[in-house]
C-alpha cells in the first residue's frame, strides 16, 4: 500500500505512533499522524468508524495550489509551514495552533472528515484541507486497533490472574496468623477471604450485562482466542 | 447496508452473536455466522484481516444453481439442508460436517477467502461455495472487535484496579497482626507487601516491551481515552 507513495513511510511507521486525543469543533477522536519530508499519513477513530489520509509530494503540491491560486512557492517550503501549523493541533488535546492559524473539523454527509486550516504564510493567507475519508482497509484497522487491544487484554488478563494469586497467597498467610490465635486491634481491619471464582463468575456477569457487547474469553485447543459475544 | 439485502437481519443481530474460533483445512479463525430463512451472514478474522459475505435469496439461488446445474429445488429447501451442513462446522472448534459431507478453506491470492462445502442432497451431491471477501468497512470491524474489545479492556482494567484495592487491605490487616506480636508457623506464608505503583510500572513495561502493540491508557480531560502507541 504504501510503496504506491512516494516518499510514504513504511507500513510499521504508523504502528509506533501513539493514538492520541483530539477535540477540534467538539468532536473527540483519536489521531495517528506521520508527517515526512513531502507526505503525510493521517487516521483518526471514534471507535465507531476509522478514517484515513496518505498524501504524497504531488497530491500536497496540487490540493496547496488549488487552495491558494497565489501560493509560489516549492511543495518543500510550504509543507513545512504545513507541518508547523498542523501538528501541534493534531498532537492531542485540544491545543490551537499558533495566534494566526484556525482548524476546523466538518463531519460530511457521506461519513467522511475534512479539517480545515488556515493560516499566514509570507504575509498571505494560507488555506488547507485534510480529506479524511472511511477506512476501507480491515488490516488497517486490524493492526492499529484490534490487535494492540487484544494485546492489552491479554496482559490485563494475565494481570488480573497475577493478582488473585497474590490474594489467595495473602489469605494464606492471615488464616495462618488467626489459627495461631492472632486477633486484630481494630476489626474494620478485618477482609473477607477472596473468592477466586465467584470474583470471576461476577466479572463475567459484568461483561455480559453490557448490551451488543459483551465479552468473554475462551481456551481453544490450539490458540488463545478471544470470544466476544 | 443490511437494507440492501431482502430478508437481512436488522445490524445489531451480529452483534449479538459470540465470536467462535474455527478451524478449516488448518486455518485458524474467529466466526460470527447468522443464517435467515433464506439469507446468510458471516464474518470472519484471524486478527489481521476481517472478512464477509452477505447472501440473500436470490443470490443463494443464483449460485446454487451454478454450482448445482441439476438442481431443481427451489430456494428454501436447499438453503435448509445448506445451514444443516453449514452450521456445524462454522459453529466452533475443528467439528466436520455430518458423514457424507466436506468442507475446506482457501485463502486466495487476492486476499479473500473462499469455503467449498459438498454434501449430498436427495441422493445427488450438492456443492456450496462461501466467498468471503476483505470487509471494506470500517464500521464493521470497529462494532464487532474494536469496541468490544475496548469494553473488554475497561473492565479488566477496572478488575486490576479492584484486586490492587483488595491486596493493599489485606496488607493492612497483615500488619496489624504483626504488629500485635503474631508470628507465622511456616515462614514460607509470609508475603510481601503489594506495591500498586511498582506493579503498576512494571505492567508498563510489560506493555511497551511488546513491539509495535505497546499500550497504554491515557486519561483526558474529557473523555476515557485509550492511547495505543
């Protein structure tokens, strides 16, 4: 996919990128951006729907030229005025970008995203638009969302089975304290014992109790694979 | 998009449905299946990719005629013996169909995944092909993995912090014991004291370690966001 940019990143540049927060017209998404030399890479989610776009030197030099009929000068000069507009309003939160330069967000009636900057450049106005279209591409989608929170899920999981066994071992130690005749000085001090599976019985209740998506986990043969029901 | 398909389930039926891991011809999966009176909806992932076919009565028809030149059954009596044979084997686990039928999977060069099925029908062999394409939307994958998976997470890691609350009372109780002068039989019981942040960063790290899917969450102002970098 990429090599068809010229100048693009490889496939794995996005992957190391952070998903962060962004609220531009009240709307909350999360972004990755890629910005190179003369090309970016843009995706934003609101777990709902994933919208991309990959620009290249060409694709930059024309949108930049029909956008501003008196804009001179080379892709190379404005696209870094571009990027230090750009970013920082891309880079999370809800920061501006600089006191001259306004965004935009405008959700369309064919589900896509445009992003709307302007800006000075060389004492002119500077005009552009970021096209953020559906993400048509399941292994996109795959790889930057459903994979890295399957991961976390399976770390959390294992997480949460660390910790009932440090409970269990706790337990253990404080039947030993009370069969040795140990009393408490103050009995609020006192814990229930921790109940492995009723813990889990109620967590999977939990799960299931969340309308069109709940979750649960699933010891297959031959992989760990996750059910979600 | 169900709209455009006569007798199509409403979209939250899938929704409904539990992924169930599938294995055909040594190709691990995870399936959601929904057969109509005479319509179908599958999907499929490995994780990397999603696929999907939708099938309503007229393309059944059209392809079970293809498949099937004698075939003069109309579509309703076929189509029940189909999900008779189909259904168990997209149903979970490596289960084969009934004795006299077969079902294989192939993942073709563009992408897409095709599943022959022959079984026998009246005394005459009946062929069925599934043609599961690459799911071009992005609303599907993030409403059937994407977001069950981020409420998978949320409550995990709600559980993790739970367990850390129980292990710090416990801890309190322990050195209450202790500090009245009890003593453990076996020294083997006794346990240390349980550090949320340690544990806590450790599981960062954890995270991190984990090329091109470290995660991590992320609180903003306004939302619950989760940052996968």
């Amino acid at each position: 996919m990429y090599a068809e940019l010229k100048g693009a990143p490889a496939a794995h540049v996005l992957l190391e990128r952070p998903w962060l927060p962004l609220c531009i017209s009240g709307c909350q998404l999360l972004a990755k951006t890629w910005f190179g030399d003369t090309a970016y890479h843009i995706l934003l989610t609101d777990m709902q729907c994933v919208w991309e776009e990959r620009m290249d030197a060409a694709a930059i030099q024309s949108r930049a030229q029909e956008l501003n009929r008196r804009l001179r000068a080379p892709v190379k000069a404005f696209f870094s005025h571009l990027c230090e507009v750009a970013r920082p309003c891309l880079s999370g939160g809800d920061a501006q970008p600089g006191d001259e330069a306004k965004i935009s967000l405008m959700r369309q009636e064919d589900g896509n995203i445009s992003m709307r900057l302007k800006s000075e450049l060389a004492g002119l106005p500077f005009y552009w638009e970021f096209h953020c279209t559906l993400c048509s591409n399941s292994l996109t989608v795959c790889s930057q969302l459903v994979r890295p929170l399957l991961l976390m899920s399976r770390l959390l999981q294992r997480q949460v089975g660390q910790l009932g066994g440090f409970l269990l071992r706790k337990d253990a130690e404080i039947q030993d304290y009370r069969e040795n005749g140990a009393t408490l000085s103050r009995e609020r001090l006192q814990t229930e014992v921790f109940e492995e599976r009723t813990h889990r019985e109620d967590f999977i209740g939990k799960v299931r109790g969340q309308p069109h998506t709940h979750t649960h986990t699933h010891t297959h043969t031959h992989t760990h694979s996750l059910s979600l029901s």
